[in-house]
C-alpha cells in the first residue's frame, strides 16, 4: 500500500509533463501546417530527370 504513495503522484507528474509538452507543442506551431507534410511527400523534386542520348 505504501507503493501508491511513490506512484500516484510520479505518474500525475508524467501526466503534468505530458500535457506541458503538448501545450509547448501548440505553442511553438508544430501543428500549423497539417497537410503541408502529407503532400510534400507526394512530389517528385528531388528526382533529377535522366538525360537523353
């Protein structure tokens, strides 16, 4: 029983940890551009064309 008392307040420290990554997260913009990542790994700029002989 005195096991909860180590780790009731270690995993609420995790969570406060957790959420004040997330929040620095949103803050700093990691989440401005959602789609930008998706469609750019769709495009085909750095594929150089073959020359012709």
């Amino acid at each position: 029983m005195t096991v909860l008392l180590y780790l009731v307040p270690m995993a609420l420290m995790l969570g406060l940890l957790g959420l004040g990554a997330f929040f620095w997260s949103l803050r700093s913009g990691q989440y401005d551009d959602v789609e930008g990542a998706a469609l750019r790994v769709l495009s085909d700029d750095d594929i150089s064309p073959k020359p012709k002989r």
